[in-house]
C-alpha cells in the first residue's frame, strides 16, 4: 500500500472522527452545557443538532430537565411543640431549572443535589413541626404546614439552580411507645366523655320522669276533685228529687224506704234478724 493512500485513510479517520467529536444532538428532555478546556461556554436549552469544537478543545455534559423524585425509603424522626416524636416518611418533586447554578454548586453530580434538598426540606419540616401539635400537623393545620414546607425549600433552592416542584407528606406516624400512650390517653377520654353523656342523660331522665309523675298527680288529683264535685252534685240532685218525689206521697215513700231496708238486710240467705214478729220492721210483710 502507497504512503498516499495510508495518508488519505488517515486523513479519512482524523475528518470522521472530527466530525463526530464536533457534532451533537440535544435531546428535548436534556440541557446540554459545553466545556472548554474546564470552562462553561454555553448552556443549550433548545434541543436539535449542535456544533462545538472537536475534543479535549470543548466536551458536553447533560442533565436532565424532566421532574424527578426524590422519595426516601426509610421515615425521618421530628419533634412537635408537644415535644413528641413523629416518624414522617415524605417525597420531594423537583428539577433542574438553571444548569450553570446547578453544575457551579454541585458540579454535576446529582447525589449531591439530592443530598443538598433532603438537608432543605429536613429543615422545613422540622421548623413547621415544632411550632405546632399532633392535632395540628394531622388535622387542622396540615395544608399551612405544606404551605410553609414549600415556599422555604423554593426559596433556599433558587440559589442552586433548582426548582422544588411539590413536596408531600405520605405519611405521619408516632413512635410505638407513644402510640399506646395517646391509644390509652384517648380511650380515657372517650370513656369520661360517655360517662358524662350517661350522667347527664340519667339526670334528664329523672328530671323528665320526676315532672311526668308530677303532672299525672296532678292530673289525677284535678280528676279526682271534678269526679268529687259532679258526683255531689248528682247526690244532691238525686236528694232533692227523692224528697220531691217522697213528699207527694209520704206512705209510699215510708213503704220504698221499708223495701230497701229489707233489700239491704237480706243481701245474703245466710243473714239473719232475731226481733219480734210484731216489730214495725216488718209492718209491710205482716198479714192484717
């Protein structure tokens, strides 16, 4: 082989690989940062084809744009106002928003970035968690204390050249040891509440019953008191008319009184009267 044709193949070689070593594609998910010699050139955001000089003259790194997770595996320990331990397990949504911040503080390694936002968002939580109570984190101020988480990680990450998208309780647990002592803390609430609830209840009860007797007494007596009175006054009515009646004929009258006598004293056949036959008692059943 002629040292022509060695020289074209090399010259061949030494174009491709220029070629190759100039030209690059950015991807749409990517940001690509040109080096030279060390030295940050250029960031590329737009994606397509690219030129930069040949290597070692300049070389890109990328890093990707898309959002992404960070989600420990294991729960991290904080302290309420209560002083009382929570075990919270949480994740982070964020991405890369300005390479050059983000290469300068980390130099391109994202263990350290993720590091760096776990440190961020520790120190959130912790601030937010020991201003407030159980209760509070839980229940009533939950959406405050993700409020307050956010806006402090997205101010102390702007300086890295990231964006915290979202961050996200997933769950909040307490310690064993204080499970069961807010479990018992909460039955003997839940039991001095249905005692009271039973002591109020019996209480209307005796109240509600002693006010029903004392309303039917009344009733009663007021019945009572009318029966009385109408029953006198029939008596009364029946008195005067028997006295109307008897005093237009005094011997029929004598005649009815003498029937109910004997009605009266022979109710039964075991009764019996020891008088004389000739007593006026029995001058209405004596043969003349």
């Amino acid at each position: 082989m002629s040292n022509r044709i060695i020289s074209a193949i090399i010259a061949l070689i030494a174009v491709v690989y220029v070629l190759s070593s100039s030209i690059f594609i950015v991807d749409q998910r990517k940001f690509a940062v040109v080096f030279s010699f060390g030295q940050i050139v250029k960031v590329i955001d737009k994606p397509g084809l690219q030129f930069k000089l040949p290597a070692p003259i300049q070389n890109v790194v990328f890093f990707d744009r898309r959002i992404l997770t960070i989600d420990n595996p294991e729960a991290e320990r904080f302290i309420t106002a209560e002083k009382k331990n929570l075990l919270v397990d949480s994740y982070v949504k964020w991405r890369i928003v300005d390479p050059l911040k983000f290469f300068v503080s980390f130099k391109g390694d994202e263990r350290l970035a993720v590091d760096r936002m776990n440190q961020l968002v520790r120190s959130a939580l912790n601030e937010e968690f020991t201003k407030r109570t159980i209760r509070e984190i839980i229940s009533e101020q939950r959406e405050q204390v993700m409020q307050g988480i956010r806006k402090k990680v997205a101010d102390d990450s702007a300086d890295i050249g990231v964006e915290i998208v979202d961050v996200r309780l997933k769950r909040i647990d307490l310690l064993a040891e204080i499970s069961d002592s807010v479990y018992r803390r909460m039955e003997a609430e839940r039991k001095r509440v249905a005692n009271e609830l039973r002591s109020t209840g019996a209480a209307e009860s005796d109240k509600i019953r002693a006010n029903a007797e004392r309303q039917r007494d009344v009733v009663l007596a007021e019945a009572y008191r009318d029966a009385q009175k109408i029953k006198g006054n029939g008596d009364a009515r029946a008195t005067a008319l028997y006295a109307e009646a008897f005093n237009r004929d005094p011997q029929f009258a004598q005649f009815y009184r003498s029937l109910e006598a004997y009605r009266s004293s022979f109710k039964d056949k075991k009764d019996v009267m020891v008088v004389e036959p000739s007593n006026d008692f029995f001058k209405f059943i004596q043969k003349k």
